[in-house]
C-alpha cells in the first residue's frame, strides 16, 4: 500500500513535554465513601464495618500506562454479483479496473473501526447467468421439474387410508399440483431473479482499526493489574501525528522501553500489510491509595485506585459466604 510521509525531509519536529500531573490528594472522607459505594454495589458485604473503622494511615502510591494507537487502513477485492438490469453499465472495451489504491473511499473519524464495502470502477463484466445457463428459470426442487407432487392427504395411495374411498383431494390420483412452483415445473431463478444474465464486478473492501498497545508499569503492591485497566488517569503526556517517535528521558525507564517495543511492533505488523493513517501515544498516572485501617481491633486494608475511585478490597472484616467477588 502506498505509505503517506511522516514529513518533509530534514524537518525536525518539536516533541511533546511532560506535563505536571494533578490529581486530588486523598482524604480519609473521600476514602471512606469510596468504601461505603464499593460495599452498595456489593449484596453480602455489611455497611457497619465501612461506617465504623479507624483509618490508620493514606499511601498515596501511583502507576503509569502507557498506550500507543495506530490508526491503519487495509484494503482487499474480491469478486461479487449481481442480476444484471442496467445495461450500458458493463465495462468497455480496453477499460482496466482501478488498482484498489486508487479508489477513493471517505476515511471514518480518526480512531475509529469501519469496515465498508463499494464497487471497484471499470471492473464490471456481463455473463450468463451459471445457476440457470442463461434461461431465466431454474427447475423446481420440490417437484424435480414435474409440476406434481404426492398427494399429502393419501400419502399417493389415492385412497383414503381409513375409509378406503377415492381421495378428494387428488381425485383419486395420489399425486396432486405443485404448489411451490404452481405447476410449471420451474420457477424465478433466485440466483438471476430472471433477467438471465449476471453482472460481476470487483467488490473493494476496506476496513479501517485502531490497533492498541498498552502497558502499565508494575506497582509491587498485593493489587490485581488487570483491574487499571478498566479505570482512567491523569494524562501527563499525550504525542499524535501520522508516526510517532519512540519516548526517551522519562523518569520510568519501562515507559520508554514499552514506547521503543510499541512502535517497533506497530511498524513491522501494519506498515506492509495496510497503510497507517495515524498514531497517538499517551502516558497517564493512574492513583493507587493505599488504605489501612483498623476494626474490632484487627488490621485490614483496601485499595483506591484510577480518578473513578474504584476499589479493591483484600479482606473485608463484614461479609457473608454467598459467592460474591472481592473485586
């Protein structure tokens, strides 16, 4: 696929700073609604233990995620057809399809899957239809081009089975008009819909996705990663253009070398196979507060993390054994 360039030779881009986070300090008033909403949405946790503990002590700690967004457009033909009602619309003579490349199709809003499908111009041929060889009609399936089929009431015994009279249905000849094809033996070739000829033509299918990497940097703290993924941070660095550099000099090395792995693995898998349209590359803090507390004279903790305030729970002292989860 043709590449679109990512600038004009020798031009040097400025790169994007590293802004000063913000995120709101925690308070044990903020922590212990966080818990009060966590245990709600729970059915077998207690609310007097989250109304009655003594918060010992805030951590705030943090984690980075890193994400990179490449916004690449692939482009495949394949062969399609349809019953052929416009004549005058086949190609011409000494007409050549267009390259697939070179079909202009209207790209969707950035970062944003589509898949769409239009005809390829020049590249429509006319041929008999192959279903019914150009007739029109196609021979009935039910009746196998006979017009009749058996009489469904005596089973073609022309009689029936328990008063042994004449049929009256079929008239005493066990076989009886086909319905799907009212008799003709033949019916509307579905293939055609009875024009008798085909049009095929190439059919362009482009599909357009924002393919994502991410990586979150590790918190050895006794906290589920999986579970950042489902909440947002603060963005501290955020990078779009058609290609994107590798980060350097960030304060986390496994930031800068999950940028450098990123792009290298966006490059080899989309560059050959599709066109990248754009990319984006951003860094957010995500907040992890760590809560200890005490209740009925024992220690316990719980986690807060990412600006929603979601919580995790290790081990809340008021629950029941009904098969809630923990997260």
């Amino acid at each position: 696929p043709p590449l679109d360039s990512p600038g004009k030779p020798g031009e040097q881009r400025s790169r994007p700073l590293f802004v000063q986070h913000s995120v709101p300090p925690m308070t044990e008033a903020v922590a212990r609604r966080a818990l009060l909403r966590f245990v709600a949405s729970r059915c077998c946790y207690g609310s007097r233990a989250a109304g009655e503990l003594a918060i010992r002590q805030l951590r705030q700690l943090g984690t980075y995620r890193y994400r990179l967004e490449t916004f690449s457009e692939s482009r495949l033909s394949e062969w399609a057809f349809e019953p052929f009602t416009k004549p005058g619309a086949a190609r011409r003579p000494g007409e050549a399809p267009l390259d697939p490349w070179d079909v202009e199709v209207g790209a969707p809003p950035l970062f944003q899957g589509q898949t769409r499908r239009c005809r390829v111009p020049c590249s429509a041929l006319v041929r008999d239809c192959h279903r019914c060889r150009g007739h029109g009609r196609s021979k009935c399936g039910v009746c196998h081009g006979a017009g009749r089929t058996r009489c469904v009431t005596c089973k073609g015994s022309r009689r029936r089975l328990k008063q042994q009279k004449r049929c009256q249905l079929c008239s005493g000849t066990g076989r009886k008009r086909c319905n799907t094809c009212s008799g003709r033996g033949s019916k509307t070739c579905a293939t055609c819909q009875g024009e008798k000829k085909l049009q095929h033509f190439k059919q362009l299918v482009v599909t357009w996705k924002n393919n994502v990497f991410e990586f979150v940097s590790e918190h050895h703290l006794n906290f589920p990663g999986e579970l950042l993924s489902k909440v947002s941070g603060e963005y501290i660095f955020k990078d779009e253009n058609v290609v994107v550099y590798p980060i350097v000099d960030f304060p986390e090395p496994e930031i800068s070398l999950a940028s450098q792995r990123a792009i290298a693995e966006h490059s080899a898998a989309f560059a050959t196979s599709s066109r990248i349209l754009r990319q984006r590359q951003t860094i957010e803090l995500i907040p992890i507060t760590e809560v200890q507390y005490q209740y009925s004279g024992k220690p316990y903790l719980y986690y807060i993390y990412g600006l929603e305030n979601k919580v995790y729970a290790l081990d809340y002292p008021e629950r029941c054994c009904c098969g809630c989860t923990i997260v």
